[in-house]
C-alpha cells in the first residue's frame, strides 16, 4: 500500500467513527488537547498522526487503537 493510501483511509476512519459518536471535530480535539485544524488534516489525510495522537483519538473515542487499524487495514 502506498503511503498516502493508508493516511487517507486512517482519516476517513477516524472521521466516520467520530460523526457514528455524534462528536464534531472541536469535541474530540478539545477533550485530549490536539488542534482541530491538525484533527481536521488528519481525517482528510493530509497529514500522518504520530502513535501518541492516535491513542488519545481512539481514547476520546472509546475504541481500540488497533480497531480503527483493523479497519484501515482491510
């Protein structure tokens, strides 16, 4: 897989678990400290999270880290 690939399907993963939680971007940044426009660069793939920011994503989200990857995986 490319690089860009997975960044780009990590994001969208992020993004649909997050509206599935009724979230918006501003309240899962706020509730674990990252910028929503860094959260935003995320879900759109632009950007590459590092394993910190994916544990406090997937805590505020209250779901396994390795779930979303799972996912982003198949």
């Amino acid at each position: 897989m490319k690089y860009k690939y997975i960044s780009g399907r990590l994001g969208k993963e992020i993004s649909r678990i997050r509206k599935e939680k009724k979230l918006s971007q501003e309240d899962l940044a706020l509730d674990r400290y990252i910028d929503r426009s860094y959260l935003a660069e995320i879900e759109e793939g632009k950007t590459n999270p590092t394993l910190k920011t994916l544990l406090k994503i997937s805590s505020v989200l209250k779901i396994k880290l390795s779930d979303i990857l799972v996912k982003v995986n198949q």
